[in-house]
C-alpha cells in the first residue's frame, strides 16, 4: 500500500480572507477537527505558537499575509497526504474561489513562468506574472479577469509546454 507524501498548497487571492473565515473555510474543506488545524498571519508565526508543544503536529498548517499588485493575500497550506487524497491542489484552489468570490492563482503542472488562475465560477486559465517582492502583477492570460480590465489576452499561453 502506497501512501501520499504531505504537500503543500501555494496560492494567492484576490481577497484577503479574514483569518477566522479562513480557519472555518479549511476545517470544512478537509474535513479535520479544530485541533488539527493551526492558521496564522505569517509575521506572527513564532508568536501564535510560542505555547505550542515543539512536538506538536497538525494534519494542515496554514501561513497566510497581505500581498499586493492584482492580489491581496498569499497563502501557504501544509496538508498530511491523507488530506491530499481528499482534496486535490487543484480542487483545493476551485473551492478557495468559489467560498470567496475571489480569483485564486496556483501551480502545479504548468511550463516554467506560467500559472493557472480559478475564477469565482470555477473557470480556469492560464497566466503570466510578474512578482517584486510582496507585489504580484498579472500581464497575460488566456481569457479575461474580472476586474482587470487592462489584461493583455494571449490564447497562445495554452500551446506553451
């Protein structure tokens, strides 16, 4: 019997998602119970687990902070493999949109320099993005954005490999 390897789910959203909505969204979203969960602001990580046993561990650890550019927030989410047989990186990120009427930006198999982007409505593209320091900026994609209107639209995207 194989057994999937913890992973992590990397994104960013749109919306900065208050840290109480989102301790609810990923206890319900991975079905886990409140004490397999730790959320923190990431500024504030060694201060929120400062009274935490060093031995403890959580089936799902989520680093979140502010960003900015088309995005508001980033986060980090930790997950043990029976929580990734659960919910997929990709599945995960259509869930985050959908909860928050949000884009979410993600990767996983795309070429190098290439990103998929979830809509609020689940559907799904592929972006290009230009990061300084904490500032991400979208200047391509394969269909239109809500909210930003200025987009440069290339189709192309999908062809590279």
């Amino acid at each position: 019997m194989t057994t999937t390897p913890a992973t992590g789910y990397d994104g960013l959203s749109s919306r900065l998602v208050p840290e109480a909505e989102l301790r609810e969204f990923l206890l319900g979203c991975f079905g886990i119970a409140g004490h397999e969960l730790f959320v923190g602001h990431a500024d504030r990580l060694d201060e929120d687990l400062r009274d935490v046993p060093p031995d403890t561990v959580f089936a799902a650890f989520c680093a979140y902070g502010e960003v900015g550019g088309h995005f508001a927030m980033r986060f980090d989410v930790g997950v043990e493999g029976r929580l990734a047989d659960r919910v997929g990186r990709g599945e995960f990120a259509e869930r985050f949109a959908a909860r928050f009427g949000a884009y979410v930006l993600y990767g996983d198999a795309e070429p190098p320099g290439l990103w998929t982007v979830v809509l609020p409505d689940g559907g799904l593209l592929r972006a290009a993005l230009e990061e300084d320091c904490d500032r991400f900026i979208l200047y391509a994609a394969t269909a239109p954005i809500p909210g930003l209107p200025g987009l440069r639209l290339d189709e192309g995207l999908w062809r590279i490999r």
